[in-house]
C-alpha cells in the first residue's frame, strides 16, 4: 500500500507543478483576421490566450470601411512592449485588422445633400449627380447613417453645388470628403409594371410611375398615362423603361383582308352583315369595308375587335 500511494504521489506531483505555473502553458496564439468594433485595437484581437491583457489598448482602429495591416515586426514590438512572450515564426506573420461597418446608402446620401440644398433656395424635387466622387461611404457598425453636408456652395442659376459631406454627422471621427455636383429637375412619367409584348393592349393597371430629369422629358418621352393606355408596343418593352412615342403604336383592331361584322344602327333599326376589311384600323380610326353579297365598298368607323359601324345613307329632299 505505502508502494501505491508513493506511485500516485509521483504521478500527481507534475501535474501540481504545471497548475501551480499557468504563465508557462498560456503561449500566445497569433490571430489571423479581426474585425473590431470601436474606435481602438485591443491586444486580444491580435493575440489570444493572453488573459486580462486582452482589453489592452494598442493602437487607433482603422476607419470604417477599412483595414489595417499588421506586420511581423510591428506584432514583435506590440507583444515585447506589453509583456507577452511571443516571437515571429517567420516574416509573412500578419494581422489584418477590419474595422466592423456598414456602408451609407446612396439615396441617404442625396437626400442629406437635399436638405442642406434646400436652405440655400435650392428646390427639393430633384436628382442629385455628384461629379467628383466614386461612392462608397462607411459608418461604423453601431453607429446611425445620418449623413450631413457642411460648407455648403450653391449657384441657383446653374443649379451646381460644392461642400464636404460627413457621417456620421456631428461625429468628430466622422468620414469626410470634398465633393461638387449639380440637381436636377425631375418630373414623374407612367412606365409599365410588367413586360408588354406587341399585339397586347396597355391597360392602367399595367402602369406605374417614374422620375426622370425634366430636360429629358421634352425629348419625345410620354408624359400622360392618356398617351399609353389602349396603344400596344411596336416592340417588347420591358417594365419600368422610360418610353418614347416612337415605342408605342394604336391597337389594331381590323386586319386588312380579315372579316369583319358591319353594324348600321338607327332610331328605327339595328343590322348587322358581314363584310372584308381593305384597310388597318384602331379604334375610332374610318376604314373601308367590302360587302361580299353586293360587292360594293362602303367606308365604317372601328369600333371594337373586327367590328365596324356605317352611317345610314343621307335622303336628300326633293322639292
């Protein structure tokens, strides 16, 4: 038994050593990629395993949208200056650090340019066109999108502008940027909901609503929801297209050489027969018509799918 026990005690012995001594098991690991949320890089999201220095501040994080590169020599010198017992592996040790964003939307964008345009006399139904900038704007994660622009220029009569845009707006950290453009006038025009084919008729429902800038407008561009319902495309037309005249044409409704039902309707009468188109027609459009049984042409107004209506002969009154 006192064999066992000596064995054990042995056995045992090590263990207590190594859980008396945590330093020398807690190696720092070398972290690959970190995504950081606030304003600074900590020591943990460069290293693990390193305990309470993890909340350590070491540098300024990047700014949003961005990402810092840390180098093996610079790992060295952060891990020599904060007590951690961690040496490069090789040269292409690295951390690369992100900093945790969301870029601002373009339309949050424009509207903030909007507003400030809008205390300087500028009008608010507009297009923004920023001349200066390839777009991509950042915030912090936890931080709103608000978006404002300061040091504002505006020249009324050629509706140009210039002015630093920031956001967060307020932030003394905020992203920052020079910018120009100009606004432009937009008036609303019908477009279609849904991909129309030739021969289909253009219904109201089929329409919705666009803004387009105004001087585009004037360039044969349909205005009226009047100008497209009961036409039919020359072509297919895709939804939400800004259409032209030229895109659209009346809906045939008699077919040359095709039968067609003539109508005569009077205070007195309704007849009917049935005749051969020789001329297209649209609704409201005049057409001639070929009686088969008398082979006479009489000339008819459409009125409906393959169906024309004719006049009663004037009497003229003999005296």
């Amino acid at each position: 038994m006192r064999k066992l026990a000596a064995a054990i005690a042995i056995g045992i012995a090590p263990l207590l050593i190594l859980a008396a001594t945590p330093a020398a098991a807690s190696t720092p690991i070398l972290v690959n990629r970190a995504v950081v949320h606030g304003d600074m890089v900590k020591l943990g999201d460069l290293f693990r395993n390193i305990g309470d220095k993890a909340p350590v501040e070491v540098d300024v994080a990047p700014a949003p949208g961005q990402t810092a590169t840390y180098h093996a020599v610079q790992l060295a010198n952060i891990a020599r200056a904060h007590g951690l017992d961690w040496k490069p592996h090789n040269q292409f040790d690295r951390v690369a650090v992100e900093r945790a964003s969301k870029m601002v939307p373009r339309d949050v964008i424009d509207q903030a340019i909007i507003k400030a345009l809008a205390q300087q006399g500028a009008p608010t139904e507009v297009e923004v066109e920023i001349q200066n900038w390839q777009f991509r704007m950042f915030v912090p994660v936890e931080k709103p999108y608000n978006v404002a622009l300061e040091s504002v220029v505006y020249d009324n009569q050629n509706k140009r502008f210039s002015g630093t845009i920031s956001a967060p707006a307020g932030d003394p950290n905020a992203e920052r940027a020079q910018i120009y453009g100009r606004i432009y006038l937009v008036v609303e025009v019908p477009v279609l909901r849904r991909r129309v084919n030739p021969g289909e008729q253009i219904k109201r429902e089929d329409i919705d609503f666009m803004k387009v800038r105004d001087y585009q407008a004037l360039r044969g561009i349909i205005v009226s929801p009047g100008a497209l319902i009961g036409f039919t495309p020359r072509r297919a037309l895709n939804d939400h297209t800004v259409l032209r005249d030229s895109d659209i044409q009346p809906l045939l409704l008699v077919s040359r050489n095709e039968t067609v039902t003539v109508t005569l309707n009077t205070s007195s009468m309704s007849l009917s027969t049935q005749g051969k188109a020789l001329d297209n027609g649209a609704k409201g459009e005049t057409v001639r018509v070929l009686n088969t049984k008398s082979n006479k042409t009489v000339e008819g107004i459409v009125t409906g799918p393959n169906t024309v209506a004719v006049k009663a002969p004037t009497r003229v009154a003999v005296n």
